[in-house]
C-alpha cells in the first residue's frame, strides 16, 4: 500500500499547497486534528468548539482493534496539526500510518502516563499488558479532556485561554455525569452485580461502579473462542450466578446470545464502548447516558 499512499500524498500535498491559505495544519482559520476514534474526536469537539476542524479515522460503528487504514487516512493525517491516540495498544496501528503518511503532525497518546489513573491488566489484539479502555471510567475521561485542552492550547496559542475554559467546562460536565452514573448504578442489588462481557472492554467501568466481571468471550476482537472455551464460561455463568452479559453494537451478539440461551442470563445489547453511535449516542456523553440506562434496565434497578 505504501507506494499507493506516496502517490496519494502527493497529490494532497499539491491541492494543499493551492489553496487559499497554503497551511496544511489549518482549514478556514481553524486547527486541524485527527483522532482515531469517533469517541476521542468528540471529546476534542468538545475541547476545541468552532476553532477545531476534527477527523476520526476509525468511522462510527468501526472496530478500532481491527481497522486496516486506507489511503485516504494517511492523506487525513497529512494536513494536522495534531493526531489523538489511546495507545496501550488499542490503536498502534497509527505509528505505521503516521511513518507513510510522513507527517509533522504532533501525535499525542491519551490513555497512557496518566497521573491520578490505577491502571487494570489486560490484553487487546496487540497484546499489551494493560487494559486500555480507561475512559469508560468517567473521571478518567475527564484526565483525557484535560489533556486534549493543554495539547490545543499548545498548538494553538493565540487561543489557548478558550481551549482550557473549554476544557474546564467538559470537564465540569464530565464530574456531573460520573457522579450520575455513580448514584444510579448504586442502585443495583449486589445479587445482581456479576457480568460477563463480549471482549475485555469493561473493566474500568466494573471498577469505578461496583460491578465483578466473572469472564470475557473472546480474548481479543478478531478471536473467536473455541467450543471448549464457551463450554468453560458457560460453566462460570451457571456457578457465579451471572446476571448480564455486556455485547456491543459493533460486534455480532450471537456467542452472546448462545450463552445467554444456556445459562438463563440476559444479553445487555447495543452497549457502545470503542465508537459512538447515530444520536442520542454520538457523544461521548450520551454514549455513556445510552449505555448506564441499558444497563440498569436488565440488571433491575430502579
């Protein structure tokens, strides 16, 4: 593919450099930023408001483990200023993009060195040691959003009192939301709190909100567990008294559904975790509101 990327660039290069302003990391006046996922890209929506010009890689309902870049996402990346990143290993297919693409953008990984964060073990499709999915862990999304409204002021100084105002308010609203999610979610009955979920993207969110995680299906997006493996978990359902099984929208729910038909617990669908969704769940915000209001529904809280 890279031969096909160079050619591409190039031409992106030349449209570029024609254009009225001849600065590639700015469109109408405004900063460019890419972001691997819809989810961090609207936390930089939120960062950056109208002075932002704001690309995700991975599309809504896309498998970030798994995506495969094109072309056109080199070309994407060609014109920022700054590129968003989890790390942890959820999207290190963004350091081979960024080494075709030869781009000056400045890449900036949310998820890791975060101060004030207990980090969960785990393994994604990459196979790294920590469980990278902090920002299901509201408070942890907030130290996402802090650093997006520093990296912005950074880039774009002339405006970095209203990126970090900016930054500030999300955050205000993020501490509104944690500690919504917190109250309902003690409403749970502890008879109802153990789950089982698709692949290992709760953990934080079970920490933070007083669930137990008893297993996973697959061990990564991309691979499917053998029969003696969903004969194992449907054992560790019946013996825990497992209530739920967590599926999300972007991934097929029939293992779930299977289990599910075994063992008498009931399949959570349509959670969103790595994407965001058509509204009310194309926000991070309302992504996080879709996903408590399912989850209290079947584990039977007011």
């Amino acid at each position: 593919m890279k031969w096909a990327v160079t050619l591409l660039l190039t031409a992106a290069f030349a449209g570029a450099c024609g254009g009225p302003s001849g600065d590639p990391s700015s469109s109408g006046g405004r900063l460019i930023v890419v972001a691997t996922t819809t989810v961090f890209a609207d936390m930089v929506k939120q960062v950056g408001g109208d002075r932002a010009d704001v690309h995700a890689l991975v599309p809504k309902g896309g498998d970030v483990h798994t995506f495969d870049p094109a072309p056109s996402d080199a070309i994407a990346i060609t014109g920022a200023r700054v590129v968003f990143m989890n790390g942890l290993g959820l999207d290190d297919w963004l350091a081979t993009l960024v080494t075709d693409s030869g781009t000056t953008a400045r890449v900036v990984i949310l998820g890791e060195n975060l101060p004030g964060v207990t980090y969960l073990a785990g393994t994604t499709k990459a196979g790294a040691a920590m469980n990278p999915h902090l920002w299901l862990d509201v408070s942890y999304a907030a130290k996402y959003v802090e650093r997006i409204g520093e990296t912005l002021a950074a880039a774009d100084p002339v405006h970095a009192t209203a990126y970090r105002d900016q930054a500030a308010a999300s955050g205000r609203t993020l501490a509104d939301l944690d500690a919504e999610v917190r109250t309902r979610m003690a409403t749970i009955p502890a008879a109802n709190r153990t789950v089982i979920s698709f692949h290992d993207a709760f953990p934080y969110f079970a920490a933070a909100y007083g669930l137990t995680i008893d297993g996973t299906i697959v061990d990564a997006p991309g691979q499917d567990p053998s029969a003696a493996q969903v004969a194992a978990l449907i054992g560790v359902v019946r013996e825990k008294g497992v209530k739920a099984i967590f599926a999300e929208a972007q991934f097929n729910e029939a293992l779930a559904q299977t289990i599910a038909n075994e063992t008498g617990a009931r399949v959570v669908s349509s959670l969103y975790t790595d994407s965001t969704g058509d509204a009310p769940k194309d926000t991070y915000v309302g992504m996080m509101r879709w996903n408590l209001d399912q989850v209290l529904q079947v584990l039977g809280a007011p």
